[in-house]
C-alpha cells in the first residue's frame, strides 16, 4: 500500500472501456457543512446509535427517532454539493454507465450536483416507507418534519406508521446484489471519505481484490480502518482530491 498526499500522484487514466465503482462515505460531504458519524464532534458523539438509527430505537420511542432525521433533513435542505460531488457527476457524464456510483450517504448532494444514477445503499434522507415490512406501499419522497408522537403520519394503504427510508443498524443495505455484480466487474474501486468501519460496505475493498484485477484507491484526509486492503491512500480533502483525480 502507498499512503501519500494528493499532490504526489497523478490522476487516474481510465481506459476506454474501464468500469469505475466509486462508493462515497460522509467525509464527501464534510465540506458541504454535514456532519460526519465518527469524527470528534461526529454524531455518534452526540446520539446514541441504539437509540436513533435500530429497529429497536424506533419501536422504543419513534418520535425521538424522527426527531433526529428531522434535524437532518432541515440541515440537509440547507447545503450544497461541493467540487468532490461535482466532480463524480462529470465523471458520470463522461463514463456513463461505466460508472457505478454507490453511497453510504442518505444525503441527496449527488443529486444536487448532476449525478443521475446514485446506488443509496443506506437509503434515502428525504425519503418515508411504511413500517409493517409486510405492507409493499413503495417508499415515496418526504420533506416532512415530525417533532412529537402525534404529527408521525400513517401509511395510507395500512394505517400503520411512517418510518425513514434508511438503512439502520441490524438491517439490510439495499440493493447489495447489484452492488456485488458491479464489485465484481470493475476496474478501479475508489473510496471517498468513509472510515471502512462499518460493514459490508467496508469489506467491499477486500471483495474487489478477489478477483484480482481492479486497482483500488481511498481518499481523505486519514487513512481508514482497512487501509490495509487499499492499493493506494490518497491523503487529502475529498474537494481537493477528487477533482485532481478524475482531472
Ligand atoms: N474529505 C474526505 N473525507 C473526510 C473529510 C473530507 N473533507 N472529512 C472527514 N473525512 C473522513 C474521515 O476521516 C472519516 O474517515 O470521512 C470519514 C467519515 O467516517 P464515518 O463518520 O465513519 O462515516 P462513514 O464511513 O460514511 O460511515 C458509514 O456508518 O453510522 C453509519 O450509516 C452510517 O453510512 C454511515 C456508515
């Protein structure tokens, strides 16, 4: 593995044909003003995991629950994408479908900065689904705010509660086997701002390497818990290095 700062090494030359998968942690939004979970001042500084992002946490008390995505959502309507966001929806406009694009954030910055084709694989900030798993009302857009037990709204199709589409603790990442298919066929793996201690997304690294062909490459300002597995660690703000990389 090379660890170095970001201006020691040249971009990337993508093939012709090359398939990129990108996946995107917290620290890409860092700049943009949104909080990350694990630095110093890193939400699961401030909340208890159990209590706001388990299965457990909601049935325990769901309006603190909603209190918490509520105050992402207000803080997430009031940001922008930064050049790191930015320069991944070029990228797309360039690779088009060479690009996977897959996320560990439940942020619509990609969105916002062009990327039309984004793997949520943690779910979506500004999206609610109903509760009941056996009720298959699809999740739908949501820009509410519900403070208090009696403002949670109810599914219209059963009448049980409203839930955030999010991908919490003790559950399952959405669309895992499209996201295994395309591990499995790319050419370069690129990681941006994500401490590679939460799995599976943190084992992708390792999945990519069995097969043993694509190049894989971490950026941020630290070097991650599974550094280890990475080819490369480009040490840096992902507004500084990403549009660098992909120049
Ligand atoms: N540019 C790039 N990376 C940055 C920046 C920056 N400007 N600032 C901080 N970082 C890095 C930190 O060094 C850290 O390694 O971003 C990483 C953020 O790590 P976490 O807070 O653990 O976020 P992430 O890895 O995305 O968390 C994974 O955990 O709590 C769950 O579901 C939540 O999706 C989240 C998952």
């Amino acid at each position: 593995m090379v660890v170095v700062t970001y201006d020691k090494l040249p971009p990337l030359t993508i093939g012709p044909h090359e398939r990129v998968f990108v996946l995107t942690g917290a620290g890409i939004s860092a700049e943009s003003g949104i909080h990350t979970f694990r630095d110093q001042n890193g939400l699961w500084q401030r909340y208890r995991i159990e209590d706001v992002a388990s299965p457990a946490g909601w049935h325990n008390d769901a309006s603190m629950v909603w209190n918490f995505y509520s105050q992402r959502r207000a803080q997430a309507e009031e940001v922008a994408p930064n050049p790191a966001h930015y320069a991944l929806a070029e990228l797309e406009a360039k690779l088009e479908n060479r690009l996977f694009l897959c996320t560990q954030n439940v942020d619509p910055l990609h969105e916002r900065a062009g990327s039309r084709r984004v793997c949520h694989m943690h779910g979506e900030l500004f999206k609610s689904r109903c509760e009941n798993a056996k009720c298959h009302t699809p999740p739908h857009e949501d820009h509410g705010v519900y403070l208090t037990h009696e403002t949670i709204p109810n599914c219209v199709m059963c009448g049980q509660r409203l839930r955030p589409h999010i991908c919490w603790f003790g559950e399952m990442p959405f669309e895992l086997d499209r996201i295994t298919r395309e591990l499995a066929r790319c050419d370069w793996f690129i990681t941006i701002g994500s401490s590679g201690a939460v799995y599976p997304a943190a084992g992708f690294v390792q999945e990519v390497r069995s097969h043993g062909r694509a190049r894989t490459i971490y950026v941020g300002p630290e070097r991650p818990d599974n550094a280890g597995h990475f080819d490369e660690c480009r040490l840096g703000k992902a507004g500084e290095v990403v549009p660098v990389l992909f120049a």
